[in-house]
DNA sequence: TCATGAAATTGACATTAGTCAAGGAAGAGT
DNA sequence: ACTCTTCCTTGACTAATGTCAATTTCATGA
C-alpha cells in the first residue's frame, strides 16, 4: 500500500472528512503526505504565511505564543485525531499559533489552498468543519469559565477526571500524558504552583502519586472537589459527545 | 413600514445574512420579532430547552453561567450587532448559558428551527455562520491568553483600549459602556480588584478617570503597559477584521 | 553501576488577588 | 433639597499564586 492510499483511508475515517464526497477526499489525499517529526522539532511559528495544515497521527503537539516580553502561553496540546493550523483560513492565511512537538509524533501534512478551496464547494465539508469550529468554541469556552473561578488544585482535579473513561467508577488509575511541567503550562499555572496544588489536592481526595500515575481512591470525592466550582456536573458535557480523536 | 419589511431590512446587513439569497432572508424576516426588554429581564436560562435565537438591536445582553456552589460566571456582553444563543444547534438544542439584558435592549427573535433548517440548504449561511464562529474562536483565544498572562491592570488596560476607535492617537477619550463592577466580572476580577487595579494603572499611564468616563493623555503609554504581556502589539487583530457591530 | 542532566519538589519570601466591613459618591424619585 | 438605593472606593486582613534558589528524584546512557 502507497502512501497515498494509507493516507486516504484514514483520512475517510477523520471527523472533517468522514462524510465528505469520496473523490474530494482522494484529491486531499493525493497531495499530502506523512510526516515524522522529532520531540522539540518546529512545525511552523507564529505570524508566518500558512501554508500547510496538519492531522495527528500520534504523539502530542504544542500550540502556543510568545508574548513581546518574552513568555509563553500554551494555547493547546493536541492528541492524536486533532487538527490544527486550519484556522489560518480565518487569519488572513497566517498561523494565529506556532506548533511544536512535544513528543515524536507522526503527522499528515495537507494543503490549506486545496482546503480552501474545497471548503467552498463541498457542503459537507463546510458543514464539518463547523462542527469542528463549534466543538473546539465549547471547550474553549469551558477553559474561561475554569480560568476564572477555578483554583489551582480544581483545574489539575478537572485535567484528571477528563483523563478517566467515562463510564469508570471508584478506584481509577491515571497516566499523566505528558511531562507536570507542561501540565502546568497548559493549565496556565507554573510548575511549583502546580507541584504544591497537587499536593492539596492529595490532602483533600485522598489520591495517590508515584510519577506520573494517579491513582484515586474514589472517583467520586474529586469530581465533589472541583466540579463543584464548575457550571455543569461531572462528565462534562463536551466529553460525552464525539471528539476528534477516534481516527 | 411593518415589523417585517423592517427586520427583513435590518438583516440584509447583518454579518450572518448579507451574502445569503434573498428569498431565505426573507423567510427569517417573516418568522421573527422584535421585542424589548428591560434592564434585569432574562431572554432564556442555562440548559433550558432552546427555541430561538437573537440579534441584537441595541442595548446590552449578558450571557453567563451559575456554579453548583452558587457562583457566577460571565461568558460575554454583548453589543448591539452580535447574535447569541445560536450556538445551541450544536449543543443538543439547549442553551449553553443564560440570557439577561443589563439594559433595556431591543432584539431580533428568531426561531432556531429555521436556522437548522437553512444551514443545510444554503451553502452562504454555513458559511457566515463558520466565518462569525472563527472569529469568536479568535476572541475566546486572545481572552484566554490575557486571562493566563496578564494581570489585571493590564486586563483593563487591554480592556479600555479595544474601546478606542482604531485610528484614535495621542489624547483619547474613553466612555465604559457599563457598570465598573460589570467590567470587573467580565474581566474576571472582584469589584474591589477593579477599583484598585483602575488606581494602579492611573498611577502607572497618567490616566484620568473622572466617573466613567477615562481620558488617556497618551494611549501610546496604555499600548506600552497593557500589550507588552500580550503576543501581538495593538491594534489586536481580531479589531481590526469586519466584527458583528456593523447594523 | 555510576554519572549526568532534566524534571520535580520544597522552602522562604514577594506579589497579587480575594474577602469582609465600612464609608462615600452619584443618580433617581419624591 | 432630601432620601433612598445602588454602585464604588478604601482599609485591613487573608489566601492564592508567583519567584528565586536549593535540593532531591528520576530516567538515561556511558
């Protein structure tokens, strides 16, 4: 099996794909490509010219930007199944984000013109990308009101439970996806403030650390812990629908 | 002139109708009506079912959340020009946070089983929907971003700024267009946080603040203050893009 | 097994924001 | 002019988070 046609049959399978007219599909396919990427290597920075768009194969990438005095905001880390750089169609076709590894990862690398294009002809790929859009608007959303009335220990207690299954109940054991570091970062908090509010929040639930496993002992003390500043019950509204990452 | 032919009127120019056929405008001109409502009134409830949505005239809508522990949060407010509400055609049709005029405002009623409807069938309202969603995906990025980095004094810096006309220079003056306590929450801050970070930032820029009315003797000094936490200098982008405002 | 470096934790302290309570200003209506 | 009421400000204090520096832990490869 070529290239094109491994690429093809999982892009089918991708949510702004998946009910797209077929051969619209094959065109997307037969111009792009798979790319390895190293941990820590670029994919493309802030406020340069987009021309490429990308889908995760594996591994996690960063989105992030620098302010003019010089720190870093993270915007997202991506799982597989993501896209981004898509919105540079929105940006006057300028990345709104750089992009970097955080892990190797494997990628498909797409036109954004062929995207452009497309997006203009094919209904149901406008209609998907919306959905995308409107997706992504929620859980933005959601960060907001989490940003604003969550402490440090309830945002790292909500990052956890978003890691269960939803259907797990109890005792649950949780892998940390990536370094505490970036952890923090992405949760907009530093890497001592996110060291101690885990502590707190072991003294309040009662969870275990070793590493980068947590292990709670009841499901149910952490979602009474941070869900209760929160304006919806545990799960999540935006967890039970269908997200980007079932390739 | 009836009701109709005048909302018909008014929607040929808004961002969500002006590139779509005249003929499905006019639909929604038919099926809508403009209602006031007074300071303090509710349009609709978090998680109640959603009917309809809404354009609005003038005045200022509010749109938030309550926490489990009887917290509130602010999602937005909204002028004159913005539609809400619209965004519970993705959310299984219940509205993804209340509704409330902080003054009296006049509105467009619209029901949302007519937008169901025609984002399916017409390819240019998909298409202004996804072009209004990307720019609140925009909106709710750069807020986000503000919310991680900046502190509050520069929050309102930042605030007071996207409230200057663009090409404005040099001596500026500002008017809030709202209660100081409802900049505060909408900003994410205590009253009290407010009061004293305003304080700070007049000691910081040479501002002067005289009721709600703020003269700035050199916005360069508020640029200065406010974006240098911030990754890209002012005029932010998304301001100087086509907003909703336009009626 | 040891050496190395990166990541994580901890302590001490500074800064920022929140809380509670009291007092003052401003506007609406009599 | 007066009295509400509501909003705003200020003070005193507490709590949360950030900063800087010093260790400690851990994974990794020599």
């Amino acid at each position: 099996m070529n290239d094109s046609s491994k690429i093809l049959k999982i892009l089918k399978k991708a949510p702004l794909f998946e009910n797209c007219d077929p051969e619209r599909v094959a065109l997307f396919a037969t111009q792009s490509s798979i790319i390895s990427v190293e941990k820590g290597q670029m994919l493309f920075v802030h406020e340069e010219p987009a021309k490429r768009f990308f889908l995760i194969l594996d591994g996690w990438i960063k989105t992030f930007r620098e302010t003019l005095d010089g720190g870093q905001v993270i915007v997202d880390i991506l799982p597989a199944g993501e896209i981004f750089g898509e919105t540079s169609l929105f940006e006057g076709e300028f990345y709104p984000y750089s992009a970097e590894a955080v892990e190797s990862s494997r990628l498909i690398s797409m036109p954004l013109s062929l995207l452009k294009t497309e997006i203009d002809q094919d209904p149901k790929m406008i209609s998907a990308m919306l959905t995308n859009m409107a997706r992504i608007r929620r859980e933005q959303d959601r960060e907001l009101e989490h940003l604003k009335i969550q402490n440090a220990p309830q945002r790292i207690g909500c990052f956890l439970l978003r890691l269960t299954k939803q259907e797990e109940e109890g005792q649950v054991k949780i892998q940390l996806p990536y370094d505490k570091s970036l952890v923090a970062a992405r949760l907009g908090m530093q890497p001592e403030t996110f060291s101690r509010a885990l502590a707190k929040l072991k003294d309040a639930t009662g969870l275990e650390i070793s590493g980068s496993t947590i292990l709670l002992q009841d499901i149910k003390q952490l979602i009474h812990y941070s869900c209760s500043a929160c304006s919806s019950e545990f799960p999540c509204k935006d967890l039970t629908e269908k997200s980007g990452c079932n390739l």
